[in-house]
C-alpha cells in the first residue's frame, strides 16, 4: 500500500512550518536588522574607528559562521534541536537592547559578538529543520520564502530606528524598543516548537541526497568564502555614510531598510527561478551583486542608493541561494553539521575581507573597492566547477 502524500498547497505542514519559523525570523530580524542600522555611528559615537567597526563586525561575521560548525555537530550526535535553537535565539536576540546599556565601544563591540554568537548557534539546526520540506516545497522557494520574511524583518526594523531618529530619540532609546520585536520572535519560536516537535516528520522523499561531503560540497563551500569576502557588512558601510556626510543621521537605517525591502522581491524571484534553471541564476545574482561598491563608497546620495539595492541583491543571494545549492549536496545524518561546517568557511571568508576592507578603507578606498568586485567575481568559476563535479558524482 502506498503512503498518502500530504497536501502540498498553502494548507500543508510543511508550508505551515515554513511559514511559521518566517515569522520567528521576521521579529528577529526587526531586532538585529533594527541594531544593525546603527552599530556602525553608535560605536563611532563612543569613540570607535573605522577599522575596529569593520573588524568587529568581521569578527562577528566569523564567529557567527565558524561556531555552526560545534553547533551542528553538538545538534546531530545529541538530536537537542529545539534546545540549541532555543538557547541561540535568546542570545541572538537580547543582546540587542542591551546596547542601551553600553557606556564604552569595547562594550558595544562585545554585544555586536553576542548577537553573532547566538546566530550561530541557532542556525544550522533551522536550516536543517527547514529542509525537510525542500522535497515537497522545492530547495529555491522554501528557503525564499524564509528569507523573504527574514527580509520584511530586515527592512521594518531600519524603519522603526529611523522613526525613533526623526522624532529626535537617540541611538538607545531604539535599541531599548527592539525589546519588543525580541519578545515577540521568542513567543513565535514558542508556538513553533509546540505545533512541530519533530520537523523530520515533514520529510517527503530523499531530502540529503548525498552520503558523505563530496568535491562539489567543499568547492561550494570555496565559492561561498570568495563570495563573503567581497561582500561588506553594513557596519562599515553606514560608518562611511556618516563620516562622509552623504546620509543624515535619519536616511543611514532607511538606506539599510531599502535595500532589505528590494531584498525582499529579489529572494522571492532568486528562489522561484533557481528552482527552474539552477546554477544560472546563481552567476546572475553574484555579478550583478559584485557591483555595489563603487556605488556605495564614490557616489553621492542617489548613486549610494543604487549601490544599496545592489548590495541587497547580494544579501538576497547570501540568504537565499547559497543555502538552496548546499541543500543539494547536504549528507544523510549529517545535515546540521554540513550546515554548519558550510557556514565556517563561509565566515572565514567573511572575516579576511572584513579586516581587509576595513584597513583599506581609510587609505586606499580605490583599491578596497577593487577587492570587493574581484573577490566576489572570483566566486563564479568555482560555482561552475562545483556543480560540473556535482553532476559527475550523480
């Protein structure tokens, strides 16, 4: 006798879960989107320099990519999911507004780490959770769906810190609201562990389709690492909007808020259409993402906005398609630890560009600029030849 498929349309579990982990991720984006919009003029408040925002934010980066490497082997050999999710999700999320309470940019720097700390926690065992549903719901469009809330998340809180900014609040009084949005995403996770204690029953068919890390698996993870060292946090980039006087204090977290919100759509697209073609889509989001730079750190005000819509179709790509293409080649029983040793190399790509756009900047911005094109370009034959030694391996 056959087993009954279960629905696939809106109505389905594994919709409703994708869903509801959507909204876990849109108030914790309100959060640490919201404090992200202000980390970089807030530190330079209390007497931070270009380079430690940047670094710090690089730093943050990697320990928010490289720690998801414990996290997910602690999550497979103790199969504690919920627990780990849940103890990330609260340090992700309460280090926020207790920015209010930095008196020093060392403090400041600490929490900025926090944050990144509890996101790496928390992530790899989501990803992996989320794909279970990839097989009925398609690799490219539950992981847009997620992002795309995610990126509501990511726009709405730029946009409440510069209404607190337009109605003459300062940088802490912002940050003690997004206790609120904190809140909330903890009451979210709350009801989505009670409704799917065991996401693995969403499974429909074969969703690790690979039995051990293959080739294509470690040169994507090469890709990826080339892809994050060009691609710049916005710490650095609103320290130059401030220091250069380009953006009022006000249009810094609405410049950020943009660019989420056209990350939005992009995701939506990137997700739907790489189900469809594949790697194509891939190339097209990775060139046209490599070309923010200039845009952002030589342009004024309305050439710096093209450049953000640019640089949020990177982040789309990052929180989109990357995690799609990895879902292709995730081994059986280790999927939370493939997530997050991915994540790893990831952050350290992340964390060598960080520190080099960082140095850069103060001197030789022209030349910081150039790295940020090339290293993300240089991604692109290797995104090839990974899915070429994927094929052959089928």
């Amino acid at each position: 006798m056959t087993r009954p498929r279960a629905p696939s349309g809106f109505s389905s579990p594994a919709f409703v879960f994708v869903l509801t982990t959507g909204v876990v991720n849109l108030f914790g984006d309100i959060t640490y989107e919201g404090g992200a919009s202000i980390n970089g003029p807030f530190m330079a408040s209390l007497g931070a320099s270009a380079a430690i925002v940047s670094i710090t934010a690089g730093l943050g980066e990697f320990l928010g990519y490289a720690l998801r490497l414990p996290a997910g082997y602690a999550a497979d050999r103790t199969g504690r999911y919920w627990l780990i999710t849940f103890v990330g999700y609260v340090i992700n999320l309460f280090a926020v507004p207790a920015m209010a309470l930095a008196g020093s940019w060392q403090f400041a720097a600490a929490l900025v780490l926090a944050e990144r700390i509890g996101r790496a926690l928390r992530k790899p065992t989501v990803e992996a959770m989320l794909s279970y549903t990839t097989n009925e719901l398609g690799k490219g469009w539950v992981y847009a769906l997620n992002t795309a809330l995610d990126e509501i998340g990511a726009t709405l809180g730029p946009l409440l810190i510069a209404l607190v900014l337009l109605l003459r609040g300062d940088y802490r009084t912002g940050y003690a609201l997004l206790l609120i949005s904190a809140m909330a995403a903890l009451i979210a996770l709350v009801v989505a562990r009670v409704n799917f204690p065991l996401p693995s029953r969403l499974e429909q068919g074969r969703t690790a389709p690979a039995e051990d890390l293959t080739p294509a698996y470690w040169l994507y993870m090469l890709a990826g690492a080339l892809f994050a060292a060009g691609l710049m946090s916005f710490e650095l980039i609103s320290y130059h909007l401030s220091k250069s006087k380009v953006a009022s204090e006000q249009w810094i977290p609405l410049m950020l808020a943009i660019s989420t919100g056209f990350g939005v759509l992009a995701s939506l697209a990137f997700g739907k259409l790489y189900d469809r073609f594949g790697l194509p889509i891939v190339i097209t989001a990775v060139s046209i993402s490599a070309a923010f730079a200039p845009f952002v750190f030589l342009g004024g005000f309305y050439l710096v906005l093209f450049g953000m819509l640019l640089w949020g179709i990177g982040y789309a790509t990052q929180d989109t398609l990357l995690k799609a293409i990895v879902a292709e080649v995730l081994p059986e029983g280790k999927r939370n630890f493939a997530f997050g040793l991915y994540y790893a190399g990831y952050g350290v790509g992340w964390l060598v560009g960080s520190a080099a756009t960082g140095v850069l900047y103060e001197r030789y911005r022209i030349t910081m600029i150039v790295f940020s094109i090339a290293a993300q370009l240089a991604s692109v034959p290797i995104f090839v030849w990974a899915r070429r030694r994927q094929e052959i391996s089928r």
